[in-house]
C-alpha cells in the first residue's frame, strides 16, 4: 500500500497581516496532518513578514521581490516547495474543522487533478460564498458559476449539494492539487495575474482526461474581496478580460466561431447594464479588456497551440459543462439554483 502523500498548505500573502492574526492560528489547528505550512509573501508593504516571522517561527516564510498577482505569485512560490499535494488557501479563509478528508480522497482517487472544499461566506455562514460554493461549472459561452452561487445570488446552504462528485472547476480560494501535475501543466497562467487562473488551469486538467472534484464533507469560511473588492472595476476588468482569455486558450474552433460573437454582444449587454446604472468605470472596464484582449492575441494563440499538442490523444472530460445559457436562464427565465439548472442527481 502506498504510503499517504506529503501535504504543503500555501498561504499567499499581500498585505494580508489583518487577515494572518485573525485566521493563521486556525490554519495551524486544522491544516492536514504533518503538512507543512508556508507563507508565500507577494512584496507586502504591511508589516505581514514580521508578523509571520515573530509570532509563527514554525511557518515557512517565501518572500518575492515584486507582487506578482496570484497567479504569478502561485507559480514561483510552488516552484520552492517540494510535496506530493499543495493545499493553496487564501489568507482570508477561516478553517473550523479537520481538512485531512481532502488528502484521503486525492490518496484514494489518482485520477483526481485538484479538488475543493464546500466554501461558505464567513459574515453569513449559512450560505455559499462567492468564490467557489460547491463546486464551480461553466455554462455553453464560457461563464462561471458554482453549486450554490449564480451570478450574483446566493443560496443557503441546507445540505442541498453535500454530495462528492465531479465538478469542471475548482475555486483557487482553497484548491488541493497534485504537485507534479500542477507544473508539467504549465502552472497559473502568469499573464492573468490574478482572477479566472484557477479555471484556465482546471479545463487544461480536464481536457488531459483529469478529474476535478469538490468535498463538500469539508467546510472553510470565506471573506473574500481581501485584495480586491467585488465590485471594484479592476475586477471587472480581469474578470472579462481572464474570462474572454481561457475561452480563446481552450476551446475548439468551430465553437469559437459560435461563442465568440454571442459573448461579445452579451459582454456589450453588460457594458450598458454598468453605464444605465451611471457605473460608468465599470462600462469602460469592460471596453479596457477587450482591447488588451486585442493586444495579447498572438500570445493566446501561442499558448493555444501548446495546450492541444499537450492534450492531442487524451479523451476531455467533459463532466462540469452546463450545454445552456447561464444569461439566459438566469435573467430571462428567473432561475436563480443551480438545482434548477442542474438535476440534483449530478
């Protein structure tokens, strides 16, 4: 029998020191057992390192010179940590229970790429946070969404969605991934610096034939908006733009053709949405992206074509897809669950 694998719980830090005194105590309380755990440091300008150095010698501290973003930060902290799994977590996340479920089932299921826990919202811990809930999917134009959390809405959680199972996606808010898959992948995509990396790399996983997986067995408690706020118009801005990116990066091409001029009327749609609202940062947010879109297209087309001779031979797995219309169903028809989206059998 193979012996357990090795855990390494990340923390990456950016001027995070409130969020480390209020929830690294319970990271050392319930991280799996014997892993270790570090803080990745992306240049903070608080007084984090300190903090961390002083009141925690036992944790390992990984200091970068520049603030990377998440995705760039991830990429060259993992590069020093030697383990069999890393448990990526962000500062913001309380835990209140033993995570050691997560490892069993990565030990027991080696087809599994990454997985999730259920993530609640911290101020209103009855229901799913925004992050990631119960497990993210996508819908047939790129969108996101999570069991529990569509769009904006929120459900409560009453154990509606406590089963294991494939998902497409798992949040980078508290993702468990296997090491050496994480890098012979191509890690986070650098260029995204911070939002979306976690899905682009998850339908990478998945057209590789790996599972992604959520364990709703194991609850963490999430603030979120700890870098940046919801509604902050840089989000909006990386959000489309990280968005429009992973479509271009991973789909086919006879669905490009369709997708590609249905989302950009949809993504106009929302540009007036923010403009008739007077949120006239977040409209030009959305006009920001696509022109850096614009700009990056040799770059996407690269790493497209790194990704199918990288998949070329391997079977999709296609598990997480919702073949309908997020929008659609959401706004037009008023369905706000995911059960309503999704039979409660999956």
């Amino acid at each position: 029998m193979m012996p357990p694998p090795t855990v390494a719980l990340v923390i990456l830090n950016y001027n995070g020191k409130k969020y480390l005194e209020r929830f690294l105590p319970s990271v050392l309380k319930y991280a799996p057992q014997h892993a270790q755990i570090i803080v990745g440091d992306n240049a903070s300008t608080d007084d984090s390192i300190d903090f961390v150095a002083t009141q925690y010698p036992g944790v390992r501290l990984i200091r970068l010179e520049h603030n990377l973003g998440f995705a760039g930060g991830y990429n060259q902290v993992l590069l020093q940590v030697e383990s069999d799994l890393y448990f990526l977590i962000n500062s913001d996340i309380e835990l209140r229970g033993p995570t050691d479920p997560l490892v069993s089932l990565m030990h027991q299921d080696h087809q599994i790429a990454a997985l999730q826990p259920k993530i609640l919202s911290f101020n209103k811990p009855d229901h799913f946070e925004h992050a990631g809930g119960a497990g993210g999917w996508i819908d047939m134009f790129g969108y996101p969404f999570c069991k529990g959390r569509l769009l904006d809405f929120f459900e409560k959680d009453e154990g509606q969605y406590d089963q294991s199972g494939e998902i497409f996606w798992a949040s980078g808010a508290a993702m468990m991934v296997r090491a050496s898959l994480f890098h012979e992948i191509g890690g986070f995509d650098s260029k995204y610096f911070a939002h979306m990396e976690e899905i682009d790399w998850c339908w990478r996983a998945k057209r590789a034939g790996w599972k992604i997986v959520a364990e709703p067995g194991v609850s963490v408690y999430h603030i979120g908006g700890g870098t940046l706020p919801y509604n902050s118009n840089q989000k909006i801005y990386l959000n489309f733009r990280n968005n429009i990116a992973t479509l271009i990066k991973n789909e086919t091409t006879l669905k490009l053709i369709f997708i590609l001029p249905s989302r950009i009327i949809l993504d106009l749609m929302a540009a007036v949405s923010f403009a008739s609202k007077a949120n006239f940062s977040g409209c030009i947010s959305i006009f920001k992206a696509y022109r850096t879109l614009l700009s990056w297209m040799p770059y996407l087309i690269k790493k497209r074509s790194q990704t199918n001779r990288m998949v070329r031979g391997k079977k999709f797995n296609r598990h997480g897809i919702y073949h309908g219309s997020l929008i659609w169903q959401f706004f037009v028809l008023g369905k706000k669950k995911f059960n309503q989206l999704i039979p409660a059998h999956v």
